[in-house]
C-alpha cells in the first residue's frame, strides 16, 4: 500500500496582486507586462527549481527522514526553463541527490497520475522513499497587460515523501482515473507564448470531473475530498486554498494538504 | 512476466545536412574533422537548409515558424508505423508514454496532444529523461504488476533538435538530426521481441552537462559527455555480458545515436564485429531519445529467431540505461 508520509509546500515570498504569488520581479512585471515571456527567466526573484527544492526539503522534513534515504525523485513542471533536463533532475541537483530521477508530465493532474502509477507498481520495484514534487510558475507565461489569465494563476511547488514500506499518515485508498484524451484547448502554454485560458472550457472540465468525483465519493462516505482549486462542493466535505493561492497548475493540492496535515486523523 | 514488443516504427524529415554544407557555413569545421571526431556524414533536419544558411538560425522560435515538421507529428507517424506492424488499432492503445526533448507546447503534454490526435482513449503522459528514454520507458514499464498494464502500450519518442542547435557552433551543427521512434509493448501477448532486463539510472548532480534551453538553445560540456558516455555504455554492455550469454556473432549491440566515433570505441573495447553493430548516427545524426529505437525499427524486418539485442542508451541528465532483448 503507498503511503504519504510527509508534504511540503512553497510559493514566493510576495504577491502581486491578492493569491497571485509570483516569482517575477514585481518591478519587471510593472515595466511590461511580461510581454515577451522570454525574459521573465531573466527577471525573477526565484527559479521554478528553487521552489522545487525548497518544496522538496519541506516535505523530507515533514516525513522526518534524511534526504540520503530517497531512492527515486519523479517530477512535473509545465513551466520549465529547459527543455532538458528534467525538472525532477534539475530538483535533485539542487538537494544533492544522485539518484534515479525522471518526469512524469501530465499537467495539473500530474500527482493523481504519478500516484495511480506507484500504486500499481510491483513492490520490489518501489524504493523505501520516493519523493514527488511538483512545481510551477505559471505567471513567468501570462501576458499582464490584458485577459483573464492576469487574475488566474500562481507559482507554487509541492512536493510529497511517499512509502510502501513504511506507513504514513496517508494511505491511497485508491485513484480515480480518467482515462481519455482531455479537453486540449482548455489550457495552453506555447513554447515560446503566452497561457491561454478557454475559461468556459476549463470550467466545464473541472465540472465533468467534479461529477465523476462526487459519484465516487458515495461509495466511501464520510471520506474528506480535498479541491485544490475554485469549486468547493460543500464545506464539510472540501478544503480549497482558494482565493489564498490562485492556480498553479496542479500545486495548489500541496499547500492543502499541507495546511490539513497536523489535523488529519485517521478514520 | 515479460514486455514483448510487438511493432517498432520510425519517421524522420527528409532534408539532409551534409558535411560539405556545414563547411560552407563557414564556422570553422570540415568534412575530415567532423569524421574523425563525430563520424557522422549525413544528418536530418526539419529545417530548410536556406533558411539555415542565410539565418544559422540564431532566433529558434522562427525554426518553429519554418520547419517541415513537428515533433508532435514525426511522434504520429512513427506510432502508426509502430502499431500497423504490431497489427493494432490506436483504440485498443490502453497507454501511451512519451517522451519529448523539444516539444512546441509545454502544456498539455506532448503525449496527450499525440494521443488525441491518434484516437488513443486510453490514459497518456509523458515520461521523460530525453535521450535515454527507450531504456526509461521499458524499464518503467517493468516496474507495474502485469494485471496492471494494459493489453496494448505505446511508447514514443521523438524530438527535433535541429531547431535548437545554433548553427555558428561548429560542433553542435554536426551532431543532432531530428526523428521519432516508437514500439508498441504488450504483456499479453507475445511478440518479435521478449524483453529479458531493463535497467535506468541517474547522476542529476551533472544535469547541467547537456541542456536545452527553453527559450535558445542546445549547449552541452563536450568532453565530460563524452567520456561518460563511453564509460557508461562500455559498463552498460558489460553487464549485458556476465549477465547473459552474449554471442557477438549472432547477436547484436544498438547504442546511443550520438557520435560513430564513441560507438567505434564501445565496440573496440567490448569486441563486437561491424556484422553485430546496428546504427544510424552516420546518415541521421544523433535523434536524441529517438536513435536506438529507429535504429531497431529500421532493421525490424533483420532481426532472427534466438538473436539477441543489447541496447545501452546515455545521455542528458545525466542518465542511462540499458534493455536486453531476445528475439522470439
């Protein structure tokens, strides 16, 4: 059974705006807008794998165990300032890491996909740690001079220390996979562009699995369901971090659990 | 339980580079110091050589503007080669893994953009560690409880490094060609070729030795790459060696597609015969994550009953890995 054993969570130290944390330079975002994207990796006040790492050290401290004992690091950025390397070994470089080290890339759902993998995972294939993280920046791509996208996204990473030798205080019950080819026009981050945000899209994606979602529930009742985004379904049963953190593409999960963690009890 | 690869396919751009015309750019190299220190005649490019010549394609976001074709679509073209030799059907595709160096949207993946264009229903991401993916891949894949897998994967990977390279560099306009490889692996069923060990490793603390810029372009610290991947390809294979029984008469190394002059060296060292070396680098330039599995699928219809394919891949990362194959 894979377990969490521990979560760490970061973002910029300062905001632009109320939830829009970012790692540009407020004055560079001042200047121009970030209209040519290509500079923000100029003019940042922290990197993507800065917050991977510092997300990283988080979560290896919340798990209580030494860096040294992680035998695999699995990673997403949808933000990368290289195309290779990855940023999972970009991250372990930083954390001193010399350990197998690779992405798995599938967007915001990138963490329910690396859990379902794991989970199916022989267990003698599984290291005694495994440590995934998350990180994003997704403002060092939006144009702030005009649309919606301005208001709708934040940098952030996470990270969590993941076992199936030792039990944490998470353990997957399960993961409910969506299976098929996703709205593609939803979100888009051209190479060398801007985000784009089909709004309607999104939302009416975020709705179809939020359906799916509260089917499954009924047939854990009682289960808490933790949204990392904007559609709470009802109090008792969510946790959002929401307007507090706008969207990281995925890392919002993180600071979610995170804020939860000493809280959670088992059933 | 073993992976069994039931189809391979390639595709790759058909213009071609050759020595004469990096000469003619005028940047310092020729056609002899290129052979001797890379090996390498011939490269594709999705690149108009006009446009490389008048430009050396100093702003790589208009290579994207000119190129011929996509990663996306080289990725396409080699799965259905892939999937029409396994005899399938992308619908029956319950997993598709890619693996992309220099992909034109970093969101959404570039396996859920392929997959969508394909028709794969089926769940799809991309698994990434660039040019050792072949090795990545089947020794992910290794990793899952057979009942977990489904009936049908495909693994892709595909990457068109020409429209990163900078072509006032002397050396880096010698070594990369664009390309895509895919095979279609199975649990369920048998195939051309049963996987017999997968292995994948990493050493992120020298990830700054061969990088790709997101916004410029491909740089790398030669020699050091160089070095190490001779060392670990020779290690690689040798591992293959005491492992496993090895006839370098009968059976065959693929290495990494990044240089003859380094395989010329692997294959020195570890005695293996040209008869029993397949490669492409010298006609298609190093395809990155994409070389060894074109270089098998170009080959797909030589490969004998009882052979056996030792594969050993290195690269950015850094990473490497290795796949032994045994041919049914």
């Amino acid at each position: 059974m894979i377990s969490i054993l521990g979560v760490g969570a970061s973002r910029p130290a300062s905001s632009l705006a109320n939830g829009i944390y970012s790692t540009l330079k407020p004055e560079y975002v001042g200047a121009g807008g970030n209209v040519d994207v290509s500079q923000a990796i100029k003019n940042t006040v922290i990197s993507t794998t800065e917050l991977a790492a510092a997300a990283a050290r988080d979560a290896i401290h919340s798990a209580g165990i030494e860096a040294e004992r992680i035998g695999l690091i699995l990673a997403d950025c949808a933000t990368p300032v290289e195309t290779i390397p990855g940023e999972s070994q970009r991250t372990a470089n930083l954390l001193g890491l010399k350990i197998p080290a690779y992405d798995l890339l599938a967007g915001s759902t990138s963490l329910l996909n690396a859990l379902s993998s794991l989970k199916d995972w022989k267990e003698d294939k599984l290291p005694e740690y495994i440590l995934y993280v998350s990180a994003n920046s997704p403002t060092q791509r939006v144009n702030f001079n005009e649309g919606k996208e301005k208001s709708f996204f934040s940098d952030a990473a996470g990270a969590l220390v993941i076992s199936s030798k030792h039990r944490g205080k998470l353990c997957l019950d399960d993961v409910i996979d969506f299976a098929g080819a996703p709205e593609l026009g939803a979100l888009k981050i051209n190479l060398f562009g801007h985000i784009g945000l089909d709004l309607d899209s999104f939302n009416e994606n975020y709705k179809n699995c939020l359906i799916k979602l509260d089917k499954e529930k009924d047939k854990a009742p009682g289960v808490p369901m933790i949204i990392s985004d904007c559609h709470p379904l009802s109090e008792e049963n969510s946790a959002v971090n929401f307007p507090d953190q706008a969207n990281s593409l995925g890392c919002g999960i993180f600071s979610v659990l995170k804020e939860k963690w000493e809280s959670l009890k088992k059933k | 339980m073993s992976l069994n690869i039931l189809g391979m396919g390639f595709s790759h751009p058909s213009n071609f580079i050759d020595n004469k015309f990096l000469e003619d750019l005028d940047v310092g190299t020729n056609s002899e110091w290129i052979m001797e220190k890379i090996g390498i005649k011939t490269r594709v490019t999705s690149l108009p050589l006009d446009y490389i010549k008048d430009t050396r394609n100093q702003n790589p976001k208009k290579a994207l503007e000119v190129a011929s074709t996509t990663p996306t679509e080289m990725g396409i073209r080699a799965a259905e080669m892939a999937m029409q030799r396994a005899n399938i059907k992308a619908a029956e595709v319950g997993l598709l893994i890619v693996n992309c160096c220099t992909p034109y949207l970093t969101a959404p993946s570039e396996a859920q953009r392929i997959g969508a264009e394909l028709g794969v229903s089926g769940k799809a991401y991309d698994v990434f560690s660039a040019c050792p993916a072949f090795a990545l891949h089947m020794d992910y894949l290794n990793n899952f409880k057979e009942e977990s897998l489904p009936e049908y994967v495909v693994c892709i990977s595909t990457a068109a490094t020409t429209q990163h390279v900078n072509y006032n560099d002397r050396t880096d306009g010698a070594i990369w060609g664009d390309g895509a490889a895919s095979w279609v692996v199975s649990t369920k069923h048998s195939g051309k070729l049963k996987t017999l060990d997968t292995t994948f490793t990493a050493d992120p603390s020298r990830c700054g030795a061969v990088v790709i810029d997101t916004f410029g372009f491909f740089r790398q610290d030669g020699r050091a790459v160089r070095d190490f991947s001779v060392r670990q390809t020779v290690r690689l294979v040798k591992r293959m060696e005491e492992n496993f029984q090895m006839d370098w008469n009968r059976d065959v190394f693929v290495g990494h597609q990044a240089n003859r002059t380094m395989l010329q060296q692997v294959t020195n060292n570890r005695e293996i015969p040209d008869s029993g070396h397949w490669h492409n680098v010298t006609e298609l330039g190093n395809q990155a994550g994409a070389g060894a599995p074109a270089v098998m699928a170009m080959n797909w219809d030589k490969i004998q009953s009882g052979q056996k394919i030792a594969v050993a891949v290195v690269g950015a990362g850094l990473s490497w890995g290795s796949v032994l194959f045994e041919a049914a």
